[in-house]
C-alpha cells in the first residue's frame, strides 16, 4: 500500500494534516505524542525499580548482600592502604579492627532495615505502576478520537503500515498496546498472526516487533 503513505510527493505528516478536519485533532495527536513519551518513561522507571527489588530482595538477595559487603570490606581495605602509602602514616592494628567493626555494624543495621526497605521500594513500584497505568489511559482516550478511528478507516492494515503512516513519530510497543485495548473490547481482531509483546519490557517488546510487525494484520469488527 505505498499511495497510502505517500501520496503526490507528500509525506505522513502531510496526509494526517489533510485528514484533520480542525486544529483540535492535530492536538490530539500531539497530545497522544506527550503522553506515549510519558508512558514510556514511567514503564522504563517501573521496569528499572523492578529489577532493583528484585537483584536487592529477590530470593537469593541474602547472598547478594553478603556479597555486596564483601567487596566493601575489600574496597574499604584497599583505600586505607592507599591513603597510608601517600600520607606515608602506618596505622595501629587495633584502628583497622575498629574501622572494619564499625562497618559490619553499618552493614548489620542496613540488614535489620531490611524489610522497611523492601516496603519502601515496593510503595514506589506501585506509585510508578499506578502512574504508568493512568497515563495509558490517558493515551486511550485520545486514540478514541485519533489513531483508532484512521486504523478502522484504513483496516485491514499491518503494524507496521501504522508505524510508517505516523512516520515513526510512535513506538511500534506504543501502538500495539493501545490497538490491544480495541481487540479486547472486541472492535479489532488479528489477522494470521499475533505478538503477544505485552510481557516484555518495552525494549524487548519494541525489538520482537520490528521483527514482526509486517505481518501483524489489524481488521475491523465495526
């Protein structure tokens, strides 16, 4: 379908103008554009914070811990010497037992902080969930008024016919999710082929469907 993204010389961008009928859907596109930039950093910020609970208070995260404190004690050991060789001091054995008892005390109260950390990261992991979600609903809403109502006009298309129609202004991850939410409610439904991209952090989600997204076939159930 080349006319469909060209057409006369013009490009995407020249085609969506004509589409509008008023301003008004030019700025829902571009609100649509805010709020996917918005979306995607709350889901890299959710994706990020829940690969830290899960390094830091995962199942094996005791063993991460000591691990953690071991390399201290190795650092710690490695400054001292250093600081003794350019200040040229020699400190006595009873200051470098004090020292390192004062860092397994830090590291034993970190530990008993432990699950207040741990409540702690997860209050942040549902306020960026929570956030991530509102603005996807946010999106949703303008793409009733914009993207869902070109893709019924213009079904059956490809993913990537969509992509290449918004001169990659959009995510391909982007545009799945939200033309997910119209096959659920029941108004788009697959062709042959479906990505379920949705389990994947976006990046991931994004490269499986650069591989795929030509064959991922939106048609109209309306």
């Amino acid at each position: 379908m080349p006319g469909f993204f060209k057409t006369d010389g013009l490009n995407a961008n020249d085609i969506n103008e004509k589409y509008f009928d008023n301003d008004q859907r030019i700025e829902l596109y571009e609100q649509l554009k805010q709020r996917e930039q918005a979306w995607w950093q709350a889901r890299q910020q959710l994706t990020l914070l829940k690969e830290r609970q899960m390094f830091w208070f995962g199942e094996n995260s005791f063993m991460m811990w000591l691990l953690w404190q071991l390399v201290t004690y190795v650092v710690v050991a490695m400054v001292l010497m250093l600081l003794s060789k350019l200040l040229d001091i020699s400190l006595p054995l009873w200051q470098y037992i004090t020292i390192f008892v004062i860092h397994t005390l830090i590291f034993v109260i970190m530990l008993g902080f432990k699950g207040r950390f741990t409540t702690l990261l997860e209050r942040k992991i549902n306020q960026a969930d929570l956030s991530s979600e509102e603005t996807l609903n946010e999106m949703t809403i303008l793409a009733v008024d914009s993207l869902y109502r070109d893709v019924h006009a213009k079904a059956p298309i490809s993913l990537k016919e969509i992509y290449r129609y918004y001169d990659a202004q959009f995510r391909l991850a982007s545009l799945h999710r939200l033309l997910q939410k119209e096959v659920d409610a029941g108004r788009l439904t697959y062709g042959d082929q479906k990505v379920d991209a949705g389990i994947l952090p976006l990046e991931l989600a994004d490269d499986a469907l650069k591989e795929h997204a030509r064959g991922v076939i939106y048609k109209s159930l309306i």
